[in-house]
C-alpha cells in the first residue's frame, strides 16, 4: 500500500493551505511536546510525525491542537468499542471487510487533496454491527497519521449511498452515530473539504436529515448528492477514482486489500496503542465524563467547536 506524497511544489500548496510555515513548525513541534509532558493525564511518548499531522489539522493553531489532542486520548478511553480489539483479523471485524468496498485512494487532486471512497459489495445481507465498521474506519484514520509525511490539504469522502436501504437503517443506532462523528470532527486532525453522495434514494435524503444534528455546520454545507455521475466527476477527476466509482484509478478491491494488508501487519502495534489513552483519575480539576462528551439530546454544546 502506498500513498502519493506531494512532491516539493505541491508541499508549497499544502503549507499554504495549513498555515505551515517551515521557520517555525519545529518551534511548535516542541511547544506541545512540552504541554504533553506537563500533563499528568495524557500519554508523553508520542512520535513527531503523529503530532506534526495534529498541528496541520487544526492549522499550527497551539490551542486547537492541545484541545483536539486532548479530545483524540480521551475518546480512545471513553469509546472502547472503537479502540480495544483492533486485530483486523478478528472474525467480526473480517465480516465487515468481506462486505465494505472502501479505501482511501493513493493520489491527489490538482489542490493536493486525498480523496476516500466507502461503499458495499452488495445492498441485500444481513444487517452486521456498524460499529465495526467504525473501528475500521478509525483504525485506517490512525494508519494516516503515520503514513502522511508532509499532509495534505484535505480529505475528499465519494459515498455510495445504494447500501443505505431501511432493513439496514432501522438497526443503526443514533448514540454510536453520534458518537462516531463527536470522535472524527473533535479528535482527528482531519480536514473534511468535500463529501458527495452517490446513487441516493429518497430514504437518503432522510438520513442527511437525521445525521444532520450530528454534524458541524460547515461539514453539513459541504455535502452534496449527485443525481449522476457526471455530476460526481465535475468535482472528482476520473483519474482519482477507483473502476467500481467510474473511475480508472485501478479497482477498489485492489487498494482495499492493501490497507487490509497494512493493518494486518500493524497488528501489535494496534494492541500496544490500546494503552495510550487519557487517565481521567490524574486530570487536573474534574474528570471528564460520558455525559460531558456525547449529551443527552443530540447537540455538541459542551464541545469545543473550531
């Protein structure tokens, strides 16, 4: 599995778009190496290139970046169900990847953007636990923050939304929803640009609604449902798309088996990073809580939105 790093013009595109400057990243770098340090409830021993992928995510800003690193040790705590078990091997989770047609595609748009697809072999099976999903997702989100050496500036999302039938929809339910997108839009550096649905339904438009609360404002405006697929690839180049999504960037199975490969490999490393996780018992003032994290009535209100 590789993915296309941007070559020594495209990283000027990226730094522009992240607010990089390479006179004083390092400077930064150390700032919150130290802030990590003098933090008795988070984990010290972190690499740098994980952390120099945060400060990107939230643009070489200090404070978003303690509060989004905050955030990601804190979820890896409270959401086990995302983060103990992550042996991709594991027959639940080998389910999920008999059935997912998903990866993220090694190349970039001319804005230096990475673009992932996420779609299903097959509409009619029997519903599997979504969670599971998830945690694939999360782990592949994790992999990234290894893998991408010099970021890039953004994440493009192609749905296919044909899986999304109601025998599957009525066993979804809201609280992991909700859970999974407070953990992608507060403790990942990611930088959602674009999301397209493709091959939507009328039931479709009924789950853009009833996620819709779940989601910041500015990801909500920046989902758009194509009635075809020329409609997709006047935002998506061909060339960037897998042969499943009408593209000719070589076959999705292909790129997923790569990924499956890489997290199959990183097995150990997976288990070791269940430890690394916040310690509510050492935070200084209040533990935070369940309740603090994900409420009760569906809004992000006790979060802090960038």
């Amino acid at each position: 599995m590789s993915l296309v790093i941007p070559d020594e013009e495209q990283q000027k595109i990226v730094r522009n778009a992240l607010n990089e400057d390479v006179n004083t990243r390092q400077r930064d770098l150390e700032a919150i190496k130290e802030w990590l340090r003098k933090e008795p409830h988070l984990p010290d021993t972190w690499d740098e290139g994980r952390l120099m992928n945060f400060l990107r995510g939230c643009n070489f800003s200090l404070e978003r970046t303690k509060r989004k690193l905050d955030m990601y040790f804190t979820m890896r705590a409270a959401i086990p169900e995302f983060f103990t078990n992550r042996d991709i091997t594991r027959p639940e989770l080998q389910e999920i990847v008999k059935l997912m047609r998903a990866t993220v595609m090694p190349g970039l748009t001319a804005d230096c953007k990475r673009v992932t697809v996420a779609g299903a072999k097959a509409v009619d099976f029997d519903t599997p636990d979504i969670a599971n999903f998830m945690k694939i997702a999360l782990m592949m989100g994790d992999l990234r923050l290894e893998m991408e050496e010099v970021g890039v500036a953004g994440d493009i999302y192609v749905l296919d939304a044909s899986v999304a039938i109601l025998k599957h929809f009525v066993k979804v339910s809201p609280t992991i929803v909700k859970k999974f997108f407070v953990c992608v839009q507060e403790a990942y550096p990611v930088k959602v640009k674009e999301v397209h649905v493709i091959n939507a339904t009328p039931l479709v438009d009924f789950i853009i609604k009833w996620v819709s609360p779940f989601l910041k404002e500015k990801i909500r405006n920046r989902i758009h449902v194509h009635q075809n697929m020329e409609s997709l690839y006047r935002h998506v180049p061909k060339e960037l798309l897998p042969e499943e999504f009408g593209g000719t960037a070589g076959k999705v199975t292909e790129h997923m088996a790569k990924w499956m490969e890489a997290l199959e490999k990183e097995k150990a490393w997976f288990a070791k990073e269940e430890g690394v996780k916040a310690d509510e018992s050492k935070r200084p003032g209040k533990p935070t809580c369940h309740e603090e994290l994900f409420g009760l009535e569906g809004s992000f209100k006790q979060l802090a939105i960038d």
